[in-house]
C-alpha cells in the first residue's frame, strides 16, 4: 500500500493512524508548492487532487476519515469500532468536520499557512469568525471531555485523531485551547502516543 501525504491537517491523522497500527506502508510525499496534487498522474487517483490517498492495489481511497476506518480494519484493530460504538464514531467525525476542526483549521491556515507561502497576513475577519466559532465548539467538547480520557467510550478510536488533528499546532496557529482543561487534558494524552507526536517520515516541512 502507498499512503499519498504532505505535513497538513488531515494526512497527518491518517499518518498518525497507519504509523500507530505499523501498517504495511510506502508512505509517499506529494509536494503541494509544486503543485503535484494537480498533475494528471495523481488527479487519476484523487480526482479531487487533495491528501491523503491511500492506494491499496487497484483501489484508491480518499478522505482521511475512510481512511483511518480501513486501516483499522486491515489490522484487525477496534480504532473503527463494529459494536454500537461505531456510530458514536461517526457522530463525533461528522461533528468535527462541521464544527471543530474547520474553525480551527483556518486558524491554522491564517496564522502558520499564509505566511509560509508568502500570501499576506492574516484575515483579520476571517480570525475573529473562527475563533468565535472554535469557542463555541471546544465549549461542548470539553464538557464532553470532563471524566473522560477518549472522546467515545474507554478506548481510543480514530475520533480522537480527527479531532486532534489541529491541536499539536495550537500555539502557532493561535487556536485558543487555554480555558478548556478538559481538551487539554485529553491532546497531552494522544501526545504520548509516538505516532501522534511524530506522524510524518520526514520532518514536517511547514513547521513554524
């Protein structure tokens, strides 16, 4: 298998995921600046030219959530669980993507992305629509949080590495995490994980 990747959001909670399982991987830079994502070869196996893919044998599967879902699977692990729990999973990665991680992740593109690719400060708009929205929903996760170490049951499972996805670039990104405990609480747990903390094989190219 061959896991198509560059150091952003979402390759890294797939990276994360195949490194914490030692999946059978050829993990496969894609470099976004030169715009690689875009040439013909690769829109032939994401026509949407994002990452990650994964390419296992003849099929090509995109969106980091599928997966983490299908690695779990392969490794016969209870990340994507197949008991009750399975559908709390899906609330909390529908919820992430709507409500979390994308205020969250313009933080991240306003603050880290921008500047590193030379398109100007930050949205100053933008910022201050993001971080409202990023309260409201890190108010509901941590209460949500309050008890627990993972976000669904007593076991880690991929929503917890959805919706980490942000957090390691916190500071940088300017992403409020300082009145939520709870939150807090449970990222400096994901980050004793070695796969959390280092996802990548190469050493992240858009670090602050």
């Amino acid at each position: 298998m061959k896991l198509f990747y560059c150091e952003t959001l979402n390759p890294r909670k797939a990276c994360a995921v195949a490194r914490h399982l030692g999946s059978p991987i050829d993990f496969v830079r894609v470099d976004l600046p030169r715009g690689e994502h875009l040439r013909p070869e690769f829109r032939a196996i994401n026509p949407n030219g994002r990452v990650p893919v994964l390419q296992d044998g003849d099929w090509a599967l995109w969106e980091a959530n599928a997966i983490m879902a299908h690695l779990s699977d392969l490794a016969e692990a209870d990340l994507w669980p197949h008991d009750r729990r399975q559908i709390e999973v899906m609330r909390w990665l529908s919820w992430d993507a709507h409500h979390f991680t994308r205020p969250a992740g313009t933080l991240w593109f306003e603050h880290m992305i921008k500047p590193h690719i030379g398109m100007g400060p930050p949205d100053v708009t933008l910022v201050a629509s993001a971080t409202a929205e990023f309260h409201a929903a890190a108010a509901l996760l941590d209460r949500h949080l309050a008890g627990r170490n993972h976000v669904v049951g007593d076991r880690l499972s991929i929503a917890d590495f959805a919706l980490a996805s942000s957090l390691p670039d916190a500071l940088a990104s300017r992403i409020p995490l300082e009145p939520y405990a709870h939150i807090r609480r449970w990222h400096d747990g994901l980050m004793e994980l070695d796969a959390w903390r280092e996802p990548f094989p190469t050493p992240p190219a858009l670090a602050a």
